[in-house]
C-alpha cells in the first residue's frame, strides 16, 4: 500500500513511519529540516522512504504530495499542553 505521512518527523509521526516501513509498505513523508529528516531515521530507514521536503500551508505541495497515494495519514502537531500552536506558518 502506498502511505504518505504528514507530520512523520514528530513522535506520534516517527512511530507510525517505523511500522509502515517495517511492514511493507511504500512511505512517502514530508519534512521541513534536512538535519533533524537525518537524526530522527537512521540511512537504512531514510533509503526506503519517499522524503519530501515541504510545507502543509503550500497547497501545491500537498496536492501532489498526497498524488497516488492509497492512504494519507496527518500526524501533525497542534496545540501544546501550554497552549501555544506547534505549528509555524
């Protein structure tokens, strides 16, 4: 099945992302920093991932991120315990 996930670079996201990887499927994820895309998924487990760097607030991005797809999957952040939004627009 071919799964993309938004929001994979975030604990809930990072967990779904490892289990759809272990379990077969073909994982699409979006990401905004190169850096932390490298410390959070080790090369074995980036190399099978279809990594797209980009932002949810570009609606072009996400129309062709979510292209193909069979299943869209939102891991995103949205307001902290403290109130305060996770999200940066």
């Amino acid at each position: 099945m071919k799964v993309a996930v938004f929001g994979a670079t975030g604990r809930t996201g990072q967990a779904i992302t490892r289990l759809l990887v272990d379990r077969g499927h073909t994982v699409r994820i979006s990401y905004r920093d190169d850096a932390k895309l490298a410390k959070l998924f080790p090369e074995e487990v980036r190399a099978k991932l279809d990594a797209r760097k980009g932002r949810i607030q570009d609606a072009q991005f996400v129309a062709e991120f979510v292209k193909d797809q069979d299943v869209v999957v939102s891991a995103l952040g949205g307001i902290s315990w403290f109130g305060t939004s996770t999200l940066t627009y």
